[in-house]
C-alpha cells in the first residue's frame, strides 16, 4: 500500500498551505502564523492568478448547502473517506495508475473532512462537524454555471480539492483503457481457447479414422 504515502503527502501538504493562508496558533510547537485577511488576496501572476482566502461552508469550489446539508455532508465525508480507503486495500492488485487515482481521491476527501469536522472546534467559531473548508486558488478562466450558479471567475478552490479533480480524471482515462485491454485479452483468450478445442476436435477426428482403417485391415487380413 506504498500509494499512501500519496495520500499523505496531499493530506499534509494541504492542511499546511490552508494553515499559512488562515493562520492560527498551535501552542504544542509554539508556532503562530498571522495568515491572511479574509476576502484579502495576493497576485501571482496578475490578476489571472490570485490567493484569495475564502471559506467554503458547502460542497467543492464554493458551492453553498444549508445548516442540515452541512451536518449530513461531514458525516458523508468521513464515511467516505473510509469507503475509499477500504476500496483501495481491495483494489491492491490493480494497475499502479488506477491505485494512485484512488490515492489521489482519498487524500483530498481527508484534506476536505478535516477542515469540515475539525476547524470550527480548532479555530472556535463553530461545534464539531459544522467547520468550514479554506480555499485560496483564485483563477480567471472563463464564466463557469454550476449548479445554476454563474462564476465570473473559476470558483475559488485548494490542493484537497485538485487532487480529487486528479483522482477521478486519472479513474475515468486509465480505468476505462484497463477495461477495454482486459477485456480484448479475454476476447483473444476465449478465441485461442476455441481455436485450440477445434484443433484438438480434428486431432482426434484423424485418429478414429485412422483406428477404423487399421481394423479395417485387419479384418481383410484375417479374412485372407
């Protein structure tokens, strides 16, 4: 199961940069980031690539649900971090690709879960399970409609969430050529298979004829 050092990485990776962008205290290492201001945003590469630090108390890209949704959602989420999780232990025998897309999957679904469940006890604002996910990835591509939503600018997204946007694309791609191969080489086996019992058919056809020939000379033997 080395794919979840993966899973890690990402877990690790996004909870620091969430960390850095909303800051905090953590008096066990004696450590305090100041972070950034909410709604406040750094230009990276002008105004096509920002950091905006926003919190997202819904779903992925800052899609809104209400106080009952929110609960089911946490709760969903750390169900199904343990679906995957259990799903990648069957799937050990796969391709590599396909155990890094779930990999990739599950990394973000725990990144996510975290911020949900946890940050609102953390950071005081809210009780458990009602914590609010940080995003700061600010792109302008184009004006997006989700969910009857129209987004002048890509909405406002983090590293849990690319890596389960990379997860299942990896899924979708590589899970649907493994199929196909898998199932040309089942095709090429049951050919093969079919092409050998034919074969074996004659050898045996040959053989009866040539046993009644011989009898057949035998018994024009004896009658001689």
């Amino acid at each position: 199961m080395a794919v979840l050092y993966i899973t890690l990485f990402i877990v690790v990776l996004d909870q620091v940069t969430k960390f850095l962008v909303k800051g905090g205290t953590i008096p066990l290492f004696n450590l305090h980031v100041q972070g950034m201001d909410y709604g406040s945003s750094i230009n990276v590469i002008g105004d096509f690539f920002k950091l905006t630090f926003v919190e997202n108390p819904g779903m992925a890209f800052g899609i809104d649900v209400n106080e009952t949704s929110k609960l089911f959602l946490s709760l969903f989420s750390v169900f199904a971090g343990f679906g995957i999780l259990y799903y990648l232990y069957k799937s050990k025998k796969q391709k590599l690709v396909v155990r890094l897309g779930l990999a990739f999957i599950l990394g973000g679904a725990v990144g996510n879960m975290i911020d949900r469940v946890f940050y609102g006890v953390f950071y005081g604002y809210a009780p458990i399970f009602y914590g609010r996910v940080v995003d700061f990835f600010n792109f302008d591509f184009f004006d997006i409609t989700i969910f009857g939503r129209t987004y002048d600018r890509f909405p406002i997204f983090n590293i849990a969430d690319s890596a389960v946007t990379v997860g299942v694309v990896l899924l979708l791609i590589f899970h649907k050529s493994l199929e196909e191969k898998k199932a040309e080489q089942v095709g090429e086996n049951l050919e093969s298979t079919t092409l050998d019992s034919t074969s074996d058919m004659q050898v045996v056809e040959n053989s009866d004829q040539d046993i009644v020939k011989i009898d057949g000379e035998d018994c024009n033997r004896k009658e001689n």
